[in-house]
C-alpha cells in the first residue's frame, strides 16, 4: 500500500464522532504516544529477559500503530507522510553533511 492510499484509508477508520480539530489532534498526539511507549515497552521487556525472542511481527504491531497516529496526526495538520518522509531526509542529510 502506498503511503497515500495508508492515510486515506486512516482517516475511513478513525472515529471522530463529531470532535473538534484540537481534540483530535490531542487524542492522536496522546495516541502516538501511547503507541511509541507500547513499543518502547515491547522491547524493554526483551532486553529484561520477560521475552526470549524478539518476535518482529509482535514489535510490528506496536510500530505499525505509530504509525496510525503519525498518519493521522499527518491528516490532521495537512502533511502527507511522504512529504515528512522527503523533510525528514532532508534534515538528517543536512545534519550528517556537515
Ligand atoms: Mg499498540
């Protein structure tokens, strides 16, 4: 799935149940979070022995809903994850040139 089609197919999921713009983007931001802490925390629990393996669909599923939020967080303040993609790049190529 491009990532365009993944962002469209976001917003057919997320449920805003008639909230306004700053409570959506409070509820993505606090969701991004919350998925990045649920990633953090798969990981940690690797390194602490709780898993034996490091099972990457498990790992997926916590990065996958990241990107959820990135996405979504992407809608709501009209930029695609492509163009953070493209920003992104730019920065660490100009942060690593020097
Ligand atoms: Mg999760």
């Amino acid at each position: 799935m491009k990532l365009s089609d993944y962002q469209k197919f976001i917003d057919e999921v997320w449920v805003s149940d008639g909230k306004d713009y700053n409570l959506q983007l409070a509820i993505a931001g606090l969701g991004l979070g919350g998925e990045a802490g649920e990633s953090t925390e798969y990981i940690k629990k690797f390194l602490r022995g709780s898993h034996k393996e490091l099972h990457a669909d498990d790992l997926m599923d916590e990065l996958g809903d990241v990107l959820y939020y990135i996405g979504k967080i992407g809608n709501l303040i009209g930029v695609t994850m492509d163009e953070m993609l493209d920003h992104n790049v730019n920065k660490l190529t100009a942060r690593y040139k020097r």
